[in-house]
C-alpha cells in the first residue's frame, strides 16, 4: 500500500487514474493475464456529444458524456450526474468504478455512467426538461439506453424528475416496446419506480457501517467497543445519500456530531438533527447560524477534521486527499460517494490503523435496490403483489391452529406482528440488507486470507476483479 500515491499534479484530472492505481495494485493478488486484466480495466464505450438549447434569446451549448465501461455483462448501469464539475475522466472513473459495485454485491449489470456539465441551480425546471429530454434522444440514436443495453439513473444532481423525463422521452420513441419502461430506474412510484428507492443508498452506508462495527476483532484494534450506539459520526453531504445516511445511523443508535455542505459546516459533540438543519436552511437559506450547533465553520473541510469516530463522505470524489488526511479524526471512513479518498490518502489513513470501508461496496445499496425497480418493471408487477394476502392467510391458519392446540390466546399486537405478509418495503429493505451484510463478509474473508492484501478496498477489487474474469471465461473469450 505504501506503494501508491496520488498523481503529482493534483490539479489535473486524476480520477480515472486513481481507479486504475487501485485496480493495478488489486491485481498482483489475482491470477489473470495482462490482456483480461486490460479488457477488465478500459472503458468499452466513450460516447461524448453536444447539443444547442435555447435560453433566452441565445442558443447555448451543452456538454454531455455517456460512457459504457464494460459490457462482460448486459444491460450497463449507472448514473447521470449533472454538475459543472463533470468531465470525461470523472465520467470514466465513475462507470469503471460502476463495474466492480455491481460485481461486489452480485448485480448482474456491466457499469456505465453519464454526465452533463451543468449546474442545476443555474437552469429553471423547463430548460432542465428540454436538456435532460434532448440528452436521452441522442441516446437513443446511438443506442446507449435501452432495458437491455444500458439502463441510467440518478446521481449527483438528478433525481425522480429527471428520470421520469428520461422514462416518458424513451417511451414515446419507443412505443409498444414492452420492457421499456426498464430503460431507466429511479423512477418515482407513480411511473413504476419502486418503494425504498431514494432511501436505499443512504441505508446501505449505514449497513456497512453497522457490520463494521459489529466485529468484534476488527473493533480492538481500533480501540473502540462494538456496535452503533453512541458512535459519533461526521457526514459530509446533506443530498439524498448523506441525508438517509445519517437518518439511518441515527435509527442504529448512532449521533451526528457534525454535517458539511457546500457552505459550511456545523458540530455538535452531543449531536444533531439532520431534518431541523434542512429545515433551518430552508429557512434561512444556508446550514450556518442554526442553533443547536456547537460550532460551526465557514471552511467546508473543517467540518472532515472534527473529532469523531467516523466519517462519511457522502458529497464528490477527491476530498480526502494526501494534504488533508493527516488531520482526520475518525478512525473508520466509510465512502457513501464516489471516490471521496485519493491512493496515497488512503495509504497514510490506513498505514495508521484506519479503516476505510470503500465506495465500490459502501455505496452499492443505490444500484442494488436499482436492479430490484428494473426487475420489476420487466416482470410488470411488484413485489408482494402475488404472495402479500396469501402468507397473511397462511398465518392466520398457523396461529389459530396453534391457538387452538394450546388453548392459549396472543395479544391483538403480537397476532398482528406475526400475521403480516411483506409489503414491497419490507421485501425491498430486506433485500438489500442481505446484499450487504453478505457482500461486508465476502470482502472481509478476502482480506484477512491474505496476508499481503492491505485494504478492505483491494480486497473489494480482487472480488470484483475475479467475478468479471469469470465472466469472460464464461463467455469462452479467454480460454
Ligand atoms: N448513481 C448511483 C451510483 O453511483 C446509482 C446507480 C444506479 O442505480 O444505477 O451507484
């Protein structure tokens, strides 16, 4: 691990690079040929276009990128992210690192992801329409959307309305296509999104967290007790992925000492709120001046440096960097974004005994609950819909049976709770669960059975790395 270190000009774009360092130091602990591991590595597709929109009396012209990672499997998935930020190196690291996220958690998807350079905040919600619609008819003219070819959804800066826009625009090109409405997920509920979907990133860093902490061998060495409660975490982000993070640790026990946004920061060692914050800021137009803070910074990176035991990221890549991670408290970062650490930070973070539990797998709950709404929309029904009244039914029979072969009664709550077949909810939120405490386990093993593996990231890769080989091998490519 001491190996690897952030590219010398942190100013120039770096982001793909830093995945491929990752992934070269993966692996020299996989047994692949060099032509698999490049095939494995580069990004299939790189499709960048340009289109004019009118505003106001001007015509501007927008710039947008999709790019395929890798197509060992069909159709490729991720988000579209809108953000002045983005560019075509962001765009490739984050497909990539879509790739080894779906392998790690077994969704059977290839990765992808598109991007538009824009702020949001800048456009009013009708240009916003024309953008994200004109954006989804060049994709459809190079076929890089479909139900079984690449399948977009929310990321930095979009959300349900952008991916309705997206659903109607690819409908309407693509009438009486039975599977369409596949073509895109994070959907709202009322266009065949499905329940748990906004939530599902933020509780799958939360999940991850909470095995984290569960173990207690991994915990000694980090000089903390298991478990949630009374954990004080830092999270970076108020969106949807930092929001239901913190509204899930806090549902596990856990305090929010402190929250960073793009205008500030605000620290309570004896926690906070993260609904009275956004309210505050609805009211007062930014995070800073809310009350129940202790402190609070005008520098956003302050916030990262706060005492507490665990810090989420959850806002863009590139914040824990070489120059900042030597004044890291917590000793567990846990990536609820894309890419929030660099190679060498993580190197020095790591070398003094932290964990950092990576994106690849700590925010994998997205595109897992992702691939539940596109299961869905091609089996055109939801979840519980078949089987709901008739496991209710089924227990019904059970209680009364064993009512009555005892002769004792439950209470009116207790019938209740053991009654109730699964909603779509339920059903979702159990899947995902699953999905990550098993994917924590399988990463874990991976490290721990090597001794020369170093971090639960290389180990994440190595999983992934050897899911995609198969693959390949499967397809009878690389003999
Ligand atoms: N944009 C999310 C991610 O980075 C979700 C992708 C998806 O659901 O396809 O994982």
């Amino acid at each position: 691990m001491a190996t690897l270190k952030s590219k010398a000009n942190p100013l120039e774009p770096h982001f793909f690079d830093d995945v491929s360092q990752f992934f070269d130091h993966a692996a020299q602990f996989t047994s692949h040929s060099h032509g698999l591991l490049d095939q494995i590595k580069v990004c299939n597709s790189v499709y960048r276009f340009r289109f004019p929109i009118r505003r106001g009396d001007n015509i501007e012209v927008v710039d947008a990128w999709r790019v395929e990672h890798s197509h060992h499997k069909s159709p490729t998935k991720g988000g579209i992210r809108y953000s002045e930020m983005v560019n075509e190196d962001e765009v490739m690291a984050l497909a990539a690192l879509m790739t080894y996220k779906c392998a790690i958690v077994n969704v059977p998807f290839g990765g992808a992801k598109g991007g538009i350079k824009i702020n949001p905040k800048n456009y009013s919600v009708a240009e916003l329409e024309t953008i994200t619609r004109r954006y989804t008819v060049e994709l459809i003219k190079k076929n890089f959307i479909g139900p079984g070819i690449d399948v977009p959804a929310p990321d930095y800066g979009t959300g349900e309305r952008e991916m309705s826009w997206i659903a109607d625009t690819y409908l309407t090109m693509n009438p009486g296509q039975l599977d369409a409405l596949g073509s895109v997920t994070g959907k709202p509920i009322s266009l065949h999104g499905i329940d748990g979907r906004r939530a599902a990133t933020g509780r799958g860093v939360a999940i991850a967290i909470r095995e984290c902490v569960d173990i207690a061998e991994d915990m000694e060495e980090l000089g903390f007790s298991t478990g949630l409660e009374g954990k004080r975490v830092i999270v970076q982000g108020l969106g949807n992925v930092g929001y239901h993070t913190a509204k899930v640790l806090i549902e596990f026990g856990a305090t929010i000492v402190g929250i960073c946004e793009y205008d500030g920061a605000l620290y309570n060692p004896d926690g906070m709120d993260p609904d009275e914050i956004i309210e505050h800021r609805k009211n007062n137009g930014t995070i800073l001046g809310f009350k129940k803070a202790q402190k609070e910074f005008r520098l956003p990176a302050e916030g990262l440096e706060q005492d507490c035991d665990i810090l989420v990221p959850a806002a863009l890549e590139n914040q824990i960097t070489e120059e900042n991670v030597g004044r890291i408290k917590a000793k567990i970062i846990a990536e609820g974004a894309n890419g929030p650490t660099t190679p060498g930070a993580e190197a020095i973070f790591v070398e003094k005994g932290g964990i950092i539990i990576p994106d690849m797998y700590c925010n994998a709950g997205g595109v897992t609950v992702s691939y539940f709404e596109w299961l869905k929309n091609l089996s055109h029904v939801a979840f519980g819909r078949m089987d709901k009244r008739y496991e209710e039914l089924a227990n019904l029979n059970l209680v009364n049976t064993v009512e009555s072969i005892t002769g004792q009664s439950l209470s009116a709550a207790q019938r209740k709770t053991i009654i109730k077949g699964a909603s779509e909810l339920e059903l979702v939120n159990s899947g995902l669960e699953d999905t990550m405490i098993r994917s924590y386990h399988e990463i874990r093993e991976i490290l721990k059975g090597n001794r020369k593996i170093d971090t639960l990231r290389t180990a994440a890769f190595v999983s992934s790395i050897d899911k995609i080989a198969v693959s390949y091998q499967n397809m009878g490519i690389w003999p």
